[in-house]
C-alpha cells in the first residue's frame, strides 16, 4: 500500500520560481501552499500541470496530493513601449516594444533634405532595462561648401544663391560642377 505520491516541480527558466515545496514524495493527502515569485520584468501567466482540480488563488496554489502531480509556473517577460520623438516624418523602421531580455540598438533614420541624422539619444537599450522609453533622433543642418574665385564659403541647404565671379564653374565638395557664371541656383542635396 503506498504512503506517498510524487509531487515534481518545474522550476522556472527565467523570471522568478516556485516556492513552499521541492520535488520529491509526499505524504498521501497532505496539504500544500506553493507560491510564486515573480521578477521585475516578467509576469506570471499561470500556473500549469497537473492541476485541473485544484484552484488557483493568485500567487499561491493550494496542492492536495491525492495523486503524483507534475507542477510548473509559465512566466513571460513584460513587454515594454518605446516613444520616438523629433523623427521629422520620416519611415522609423525600430521596434516599438521591448521585453527585459532584448538589446535593442537602433538603426539610423533616412536622410532627409538638409539634414544629417546623426543619432539618437539613448543610443541603445540594454538588455535588463526595463519600463517606457522615450528616444529622441538628433539631426545636423547640411551645408554645401561652395568654391568661388578660389575663397570658400558654406551655404544651407535650401539657399538660393547668385555667383557672379570670375571663373565660369562652381565647384561643390562632393566634386559636382553645377552653375555657370550669373546662374541663380538653390543649393544641392548632399548624402550622409
């Protein structure tokens, strides 16, 4: 005639772990209290296994061993909302969300006309963080340096300049001849 009944308990990979009893034989009919601890970052989905008559209560589970059960706890890390903020428009393809257990780096945004993405602050999120995150892009005004007689000088994106000096060609940086002598242009785009 048995005495006792095996009660196995699964304890939890990540995120917290069961307590009030250990795997191991227990007395037929005794009357257990397991509860749950939960790490921050995660939540407990449930508890799970042998279980089907018996009634959860939160973080505790009262166990009656009245046969051998298999006990575990299903825990999933929270999932957290990131913010972009001064994205200027543009198709943000970082996450949005982020769990406790990611490292989210984020990628740099588009160029947009006369200006230079040049970051973002924070520039990553480490894994362990947790809670919302607000990240904001940085941008640079692009200037052009412009070439003209042999004097240089940097003009904004989107300024409207008239050459009037000698030498028949503007020469820009990037190596592009753009403007006759006289010729009113506004000023090129120039890439990251």
């Amino acid at each position: 005639d048995a005495t006792t009944y095996y009660l196995e308990i699964v304890q939890p990979t990540r995120g917290g772990a069961i307590l009030g009893a250990e795997s191991g034989p227990q007395p037929i009919d005794a009357e257990l209290t397991l509860t749950r601890k939960i790490d921050e970052g995660y939540h407990a989905v449930g508890w799970r296994g042998d279980i089907m008559d018996l009634y959860p209560n939160g973080d505790s589970l009262e166990v009656i061993m009245d046969k051998p059960r298999k006990i575990w706890l299903a825990i999933e890390p929270n999932i957290y909302t990131i913010t972009y903020a001064n994205t200027q428009g543009v198709t943000n393809l970082n996450p949005v969300t982020y769990t406790i257990e990611d490292e989210v780096i984020f990628n740099p945004l588009p160029y947009i006309e006369g200006w230079k993405f040049t970051g973002w602050s924070p520039a990553s999120i480490a894994k362990g963080s947790i809670g919302l995150k607000n990240v904001t892009a940085n941008w640079e005004r692009v200037s052009n340096s412009v070439t003209i007689g042999g004097v240089s000088t940097n003009i904004a994106y989107g300024t409207e300049v008239t050459f009037r000096a000698p030498e028949p060609w503007v020469d820009v940086t990037n190596g592009t001849q753009i403007a006759y002598l006289g010729t009113t242009f506004t000023a090129p785009i120039v890439t990251n």
